[in-house]
C-alpha cells in the first residue's frame, strides 16, 4: 500500500472520520493511491492512528463518491479507470460545461467575459512552462467561474464533484497523456472566451463538446491500446 507515500495532513478537521476521509480521498484525488489498490482498514486505521470505525465511515463516504470499490469478504478497493466510467465522466463535464458556458454568454457584460479571459492567460502560460499542475488548476478555475458567472450554484456543486474524478483522471495518466497534450491545449480555453463574445450559445456548446472530444478521445485510444497489450 502507498500509505507511507501519502502526507498526513493533520490540522483543522472536527472528527476523526473527517480527518481519514479527507488524507484519503487527496491521495486518490492525486494518484498517490492508485487505481485498483486495497485499502485494508487496519493498515489504515494504524496510519493515522485511529480505530476501524472512522476508517470503514470514511471508506463508505468515499464509495458513495464513486472513488472507492467495497465488495463483501474482499474489502476495499481504489475505483479503477475503465472505458465505461471514463465516458460517463466526460459525458457529465461535457453536458455541464456547455450548459454553463451558453447561458454564461447570454447573459454576463464583456467585462465579466474579460475575468474569465484572465484565467484562459494563466493557463497559456503554464502550457509553456510545462506546468501540468497549473494547467489542471486553471482549467478547474476556468469551469467554475463559468458556474459563478452564469449564476448556476447547483451545477457549480456537481461539476466541482465531476472535477475531483477528472483531476484524479489527469494524474493518474500525467505523463503518458496529459503532459503530451499540453500544447494541443494552448488557446483552447481562450477560443472559448471569444466564441462567447458572439453571444451565440449554441456556438459555445458546440466548441466546449469540440474541447471535450479531443480530451476524451486521448484517453479513450490509451486505454485501447493498453488492453490489445
């Protein structure tokens, strides 16, 4: 078990639950537990000093997320990354995205498109440094401050959620598919301010699913690949 790799992050947290919960679902977050890999509650409950008890409520808070497998006489387990879950999770970032993003451009000032322009900068930039980190970050910053300006709370929630499982998608396969793309990324995001400008909203959907396909479509030919090995 990667445990040992994992940082404790100790402070802050109101119960012992809160506290396994949180240390375990960043190590998923960033890979550190890879997919696949068993969780055995004593292991755990030895790594952060506590009992079974908050260990099993953090484990079933995490299978309710969709991060961990828990099956009877076998225990638990880190979500794999297979073909089906993987087009489900596009399909939901993609379907949200869009829906923020044209009813974004209908309604928000050139200025407030400026903000989000800001950010599509910041992004470019860490394109070329090579900083996948920053990219991951803005593109986060980038979908959510669609959400705030688009005044849509509720989808700014699911697609915070939808964006661990995407972050988690980014670092599990870091170096064999998303540093790779990073120059294929460069002016994604800011094509997508400008399309905005146009206040077409079907216009902007059609290029955040052309953004999407391309992402997905990577991942989709790896995981091909890997199972005609």
């Amino acid at each position: 078990m990667s445990l040992d790799r994992m940082p404790n992050k100790a402070g802050g947290f109101q119960t012992k639950q809160e506290y396994v919960y949180e240390n375990l679902k960043a190590a998923i977050l960033d890979c550190t537990l890879a997919p696949g890999e068993r969780l055995l509650i004593d292991e755990v409950a030895a790594h952060f000093s506590v009992s079974r008890v908050p260990v099993r409520e953090a484990l079933l808070q995490l299978q309710a997320e969709g991060l961990v497998d828990m099956q009877p006489h076998v225990g638990a387990s880190v979500k794999t990354i297979s073909a089906k879950s993987l087009k489900e999770l596009f399909l939901i970032l993609s379907g949200l995205e869009e829906m923020t993003g044209a009813e974004m451009s209908r309604i928000v000032s050139d200025k407030e498109i400026d903000e989000l322009e800001g950010i599509a900068i910041q992004i470019d930039a860490a394109i070329e440094r090579g900083d996948a980190e920053g990219v991951i970050a803005g593109n986060r910053a980038f979908h959510l401050k669609t959400c705030e300006l688009a005044q849509m709370s509720i989808c700014r929630e699911l697609l915070e959620r939808a964006m661990g499982h995407w972050n988690r998608l980014c670092h599990c396969f870091l170096m064999e598919i998303f540093v790779p793309r990073l120059k294929e990324m460069k002016a994604v995001h800011r094509e997508i301010c400008q399309v905005m400008r146009t206040r077409d909203a079907k216009a902007v959907e059609r290029a955040i699913r052309a953004h999407n396909e391309a992402a997905y479509n990577a991942y989709q030919a790896y995981l091909d690949e890997k199972e005609t090995e």
